[in-house]
C-alpha cells in the first residue's frame, strides 16, 4: 500500500514538520512566550546525565511479539485526558493490589484485560467492540472522561487495520523502514484519531503528540531492535500535552500573558484548537528543542523525547504543580 504524503524525504531536524510549524506558531505568538535566560539557566544546572527512558514496568505489556506492538498500539491510541472535572474524584484502578491513576491506571487497565484473556490486540474484537465492554476493561474508582470518543477510536483501529494491514500491526511498522519519522506520517495519514493538527493564522499546525509516544513506545519497549530498530528517533519532539507546559512554567520557561494565566488558574477551559491553546503546545515544542540546544553546547547531547521524558517525571512530583495545567478536552493529548 503507498500513503501519499508520508514518504516525503524527512532527513533532518528542520524538516519534521511539527518543529517547523511550532517555531511558526511562536515567531507569531501573543499569547505565551519563551524565557531563552530561564532556559540558559536550566541547562547550566541539570545533570550531565538523563535518566535513560525505562518503558518495561509493571503496568507494561511485553511479551517480544507482534502482540507487544498491537498492545502498545492500543494503549496510544487512548492515551489522552485523564483528569476529572471539577468536584469529581479521579479515575483509579486498582491492579495486583496498587492504585493507579492517569496513564498508568489507562495501562495497567489493558494489561489487567490481557491477563483476563479480553482479546484487546485482536483486530476484528476492536472494530466491533461496545462502549459497555471498553467501561468493563477501565473499570475502577472515578470515570475516565471521553468515553464514547475511545469506543470510536478503538472501532477505527481495528477497522482500518484490517482493511489496510490485514490485521497485522508488523506489516504497518515494516512499512515505515525503519523510520520513526516515516511510521509517526504513515499512522497520522491512516488514522483520523492520530491526526493531531490545528490552524493558526490560517496556516496549519502539526502537534502529532499520540503518533509520536507510539513511535517512541515501540523503540524503548523493544530496546531499538527488531520492530523498534528506528534509525531516526532523533527527528522526533517534544510530545505536547498539558503536564509538560506545567512544569516549563513553574521553571520560568513558558510565560503566559497575564489573561491566559488567570483563564488557566481559574481552571477555565481553553477550545481546542483555539490561539491559547496552539500556542501553548507550539511553546512547549520549541522550549524543548531550545533545551536541547543549549545542552548540546554544553556538550550534553539528549533526544527532545529524553527531555520530554525527564519534564513529566518532574511533572509527578508536587513541586511542580505549583500552577494548574491548562484545561483542554480533547482526544489528542
């Protein structure tokens, strides 16, 4: 099968389009902007050495074969708001006699159901499957929000899959030769729920986060070897959610105008889409690759997904949750 749009000759850090729309979007910003001497002084006082990426975990599904990659698959493709509305307790599952919440509930949930025997990496239970059954496998103390919106996504993975693949997330994943770059396009063009993208000044904007984390997922998990072996992990960004942009401003990176920063602290929510909300994620994408940057002239050379990494780490700590993140709902991140 030939997807047009995706093979376009993506050898390079200023060619992936979601860098190049971002640093657009912030050329142009008047919303949010970038602390270049905040960044400076984080660079010069972090650590020589990151904490490498660990996929393999408890809540993690690995088995080595193809079904890791369907599973992984599923995982990212409700990978995305978690938290609850205002009043409302957050959604907790409970597995091997632990809480979890947030993405790690989302994944010890699908491990939980491979463990029941649910046939959640089969692509024709996907496409056919009801919300009453998706409820039974995220099953736990709170609801997890967007409901109806993982049904379809669920329904779309299976469906194109097999009228695409014939099933077989391997064959997708060959397709892509060894380029994250290629995979994060091939998926994005297959799968509206992928297609992370917005408007800006009447241009349009690529964010791609949950495309990204799968790329990504796929080589940590499998250690860049086998169906991991990306050559190009590199071109990948910052994926742009809402708990990275929180820690950027509590660490003077990101500075919102004073509007936003009190429609954010008052917990109102931002329209997808809207300029607030382009800018926040374009800001979050360039703030990352500037730290890169001023690493790389240090001598510390990281991937933007190994900063993005160490940023949600600090995300879970209180200290960094001095501000709100910004409230958006939406299937993307």
């Amino acid at each position: 099968m030939e997807q047009s749009g995706w093979k376009d000759g993506i050898e390079n850090l200023e060619s992936f389009p979601v860098r190049v729309s971002a640093s657009w979007v912030m050329e142009r910003a008047r919303h949010v902007q970038i602390n270049i001497e905040a960044i400076k002084e984080l660079a010069d006082r972090w650590e020589r050495s990151f904490n490498p990426i660990q996929w393999h975990n408890e809540v993690h599904f690995f088995d080595g074969t193809e079904k890791t990659l369907f599973w992984i698959f599923v995982l990212d493709t409700l990978n995305f708001c978690f938290w609850p509305d205002p009043g409302k307790p957050a959604w907790t599952v409970v597995y091997r006699g632990k809480n979890f919440s947030g993405y790690m509930a989302l994944a010890a949930s699908l491990k939980r159901a491979i463990e029941e025997a649910v046939p959640v990496t089969d692509p024709a239970f996907l496409a056919d499957i009801d919300i009453q059954t998706v409820k039974w496998i995220f099953r736990g103390k709170g609801d997890l929000p967007l409901m109806e919106q993982r049904v379809q996504n669920l329904r779309e993975l299976g469906r194109v899959l097999l009228e695409q693949w014939n099933g077989s997330v391997m064959s997708m994943v060959e397709e892509a030769r060894q380029s994250s770059a290629s995979l994060v396009r091939l998926v994005v063009d297959s799968f509206s729920s992928f297609r992370d993208e917005a408007s800006y000044d009447g241009r349009k904007v690529y964010f791609w986060k949950r495309a990204q984390i799968l790329a990504s997922d796929i080589f940590h998990a499998f250690e860049g070897k086998g169906p991991g072996a990306f050559k190009d992990i590199h071109l990948l960004t910052a994926c742009a959610d809402y708990k990275l942009p929180q820690v950027l401003r509590v660490l003077g990176v990101i500075q919102y105008s004073d509007e936003l920063a009190r429609r954010i602290d008052s917990l109102d929510y931002l329209k997808p889409g809207s300029p607030e909300e382009v800018e926040i994620r374009s800001a979050t994408v360039v703030a990352v690759e500037k730290i890169r940057e001023f690493l790389e002239k240090r001598g510390i050379f990281v991937t933007s997904l190994e900063i993005d990494h160490h940023l949600w780490e600090l995300g879970q700590k209180d200290e960094f949750r001095r501000y709100p993140y910004h409230r958006c709902r939406t299937v993307f991140y």
